[in-house]
C-alpha cells in the first residue's frame, strides 16, 4: 500500500513539473513571437579591397662605406659620437702628422734643390751650344751636357711627385666621412698604432637617407604582381613607379613614407625559385637604421565587391570565427567565415559571406538559434584604404 502510493506521488511530481517546463517554453516563445528584440544590422554593399603580398625584408645602407688608416702612425684623435649621424666632409680622425710635415719639408727643399741642379745644367748646355760650332769643344763634351740637362729635368719632375705623394700622405692623416650616414662604433682609440702593413678600419659609416630593402619574392607572385602592373599601365610613368611599396616596422606600425621598387634582379634564383628585389624610401629622420627587419607589403592585386566587416561582429568559437546572418524572415542563424587581414577595426572576409547579406552587429549574448529579431538597418559605409593598415 505505502509502496503504490509514494509511486502516485512521484508521477504526480514528474507531470508537475512536465507541465511547468512547457507552459515556460510556450510564455517564451509568445514572448519571442511578440516582441522580437531591435538590433542593429548590416547589409553588405562590398568595396574594392587592395590585396596585398607581404614578405621580410632587410634595411641596407647604401653605400656603406669603411674608414680605414691609408698611413701608418700613431692615432691622435677621434671627433664623433659613436652611433650619430654625421654629415660629409666630417673630420673623423687624426693621425700624428709630425713625420708627414717633415716629409713634406725635405721633398719641398729636394724640389728646389733639383731646379737648381736643372736650372744650371740649362746654362751649361746654351754656354756649350756655340762653342760647338766653333770647334772650341768637343762633341763629346757637348753631349755630356744635354744628358746631364735631361738627367737634372728628369730628377726635378721625380721630386715634384715625391713632394705631391708627401702631401697626400699628409692628408691622410685627416680622415673625414665621405658620405652623410650613421657612424658605428670606433674600433680603435687615440694612441694605438694604425696602418702598419695593413689598412686598419676604424669605423664604418651607412648612408640613410634613402634607406634601402632588400627581399626575395617567389616567381608566381612577381607575375601577379606584373598582370597588375600591366592593368594600370597607363596610370604609370614606368614599371617601377607603379610598384609602390609599404613597410611596417618592427612595432607593427605602418611606416608613413611608401616606397618604390629601385632595382629587379636580372634572373630568378635556380636553387630557390625566388626573384631578388630592393625598395628604396625616404628616412629623413634616419628612423630606419640599416639592418633592420622589416614587413614589406606590395600591392597584389585590386578585389573588386570585397567584403569588409567590423571585427566586432564577428565571434570565435573552438577556434572558428562566426557571424550572425540575419535572413528574409529577420531569423538570425550562426555561419562560419573565412577571415582574411584585418585593416583598421574591420577585417577581410575570404569566405563564407556575400554580397546583400545582412549580418548582426550586436547582441550576440542574447543568440538562439532561428531568433527573431526587427532589423535596425546600419548603412555599409566602409571602404578599404589604399594603404595596408594593422
């Protein structure tokens, strides 16, 4: 008897509850088919979307020139901050002049004294000439005495090169930049022995402004890259110009100066299938030191009807990204999409959506699948800038 009526009493509870859980359900969707929640939605419109190829590249410094001791001596002075920027014509370093300058004295009074010698030698060969003529002398005599005048002119010129080579030994001794550039780090200081047998480098110096980028681009993409070169041709002076190009540094920010292509390699490497390429841009402020690594960016090609979203309607669940379409019937269903760069606060999307399609904005907490909603339209204003941009 008890068992019969505790089980009364447990069928009586489950159907309570039953009934509760359904009569919830139906308020719900009476509450959903009455008043549909106002969301903002997009309709898609599409615009032109630049794509672009992105690859590494590496600042250079061109030229990039090494200041070596051309005399040997002791180093005297050094007259830069290392890691600067100096200009060219810049005194650099100094070696000990001392011996130069007398050097330079002896060939000096050796010059003079060889004029002196020649200047004679002319005299005796005019005091000679007619005396010759009168038998007073020999031939022989007279013939000493050209030679001699040759001899002595000959010794003049051999000391007047002696004395220039002084001079520009002397010279060297001051070494100024020749070119306008960032100055490493003085390998050697004041007080050491230079130029002993050998070219001793004493710093090195890399030109800035421009600043040059190397980097490799694989053979399929450089003939993307000319099919649209060729689409634009006629809004190009040359090749070149149409190839702009647009780094980022290594904060990811965009660098403000674009660039264009300054030099294509002649062939396309055999080992690696790639194609050697260098951009040159502007660095007045010497921003980009040599050696840096770079995000290179050219543009690919133009997608024309590209789809551009905000980030912010879009959602990631277990690693896929989502949006909320919004149908004819204002339901909202949850699809996958293929997102592609993000430019600014929007993103590319390579799949999953199409032109006219209506997408939710927000409200994604409140998200049941085949949910009405009513439609607050938001007009597709946004457009993709001709620059890449993180």
């Amino acid at each position: 008897m008890d068992r019969i009526l505790i089980n009364r009493m447990f069928l009586a509870t489950v159907l309570f509850l039953t009934c509760g859980i359904l009569l919830n359900s139906c308020k719900t969707n009476e509450k959903q088919k009455g008043n549909p929640p106002s969301l903002k939605v997009m309709e898609i419109k599409g615009t032109r979307v630049p794509v672009y190829l992105e690859m590494v590249g590496q600042a250079i410094g061109i030229p990039t020139v090494e200041i070596r001791a051309r005399v040997s001596g002791y180093l005297k002075t050094w007259s830069f901050t290392e890691g600067s920027i100096i200009h060219q014509g810049q005194p650099l370093f100094t070696i000990e002049q001392d011996s130069y300058i007398n050097t330079l004295k002896f060939n000096e009074a050796d010059v003079e004294n060889k004029t002196a010698s020649w200047e004679k030698a002319k005299l005796d060969v005019e005091r000679l000439k007619p005396l010759l003529t009168t038998k007073a002398i020999s031939q022989n005599d007279y013939d000493k005495a050209v030679t001699t005048e040759l001899q002595d002119r000959a010794a003049v010129a051999s000391a007047k090169a002696d004395l220039e080579q002084a001079k520009l030994n002397l010279s060297y001794c001051i070494m100024s930049s020749p070119i306008t550039g960032y100055i490493g780090a003085c390998n050697v200081h004041p007080g050491n022995l230079v130029g002993k047998g050998e070219s001793t480098l004493l710093a090195t110096v890399s030109a800035i402004d421009p600043i040059y980028v190397n980097y490799q681009i694989n053979e399929s993409d450089y003939l993307k890259i000319m099919e649209y070169v060729d689409a634009h041709k006629g809004e190009f002076k040359d090749q070149k110009e149409g190839l702009k190009v647009f780094i980022t540094l290594s904060d990811k920010s965009l660098y403000k100066y674009p660039g264009k292509i300054d030099f294509i390699d002649r062939e396309i490497n055999s080992q690696t299938g790639t194609l050697a390429m260098r951009a040159s841009l502007p660095n007045p402020d010497g921003l980009i030191k040599p050696g840096a690594f770079t995000q290179i960016f050219m543009i690919l090609k133009e997608q024309e009807n590209g789809i551009l979203i905000p980030q912010s309607a879009t959602m990631q669940i277990q690693g896929k990204n989502f949006v909320f379409i919004v149908d004819h019937e204002n339901k909202v269903n949850r699809t996958v999409v293929n997102l592609g760069r993000n430019i600014g606060s929007n993103v590319v999307v390579n799949g999953g959506l199409k032109i006219s399609d209506r997408i939710l904005l927000e409200g994604f907490q409140k998200f049941q699948e085949g949910m009405l909603v009513t439609p607050l339209l938001v007009s597709d204003t946004i457009s993709a800038p001709q620059t890449p941009v993180n």
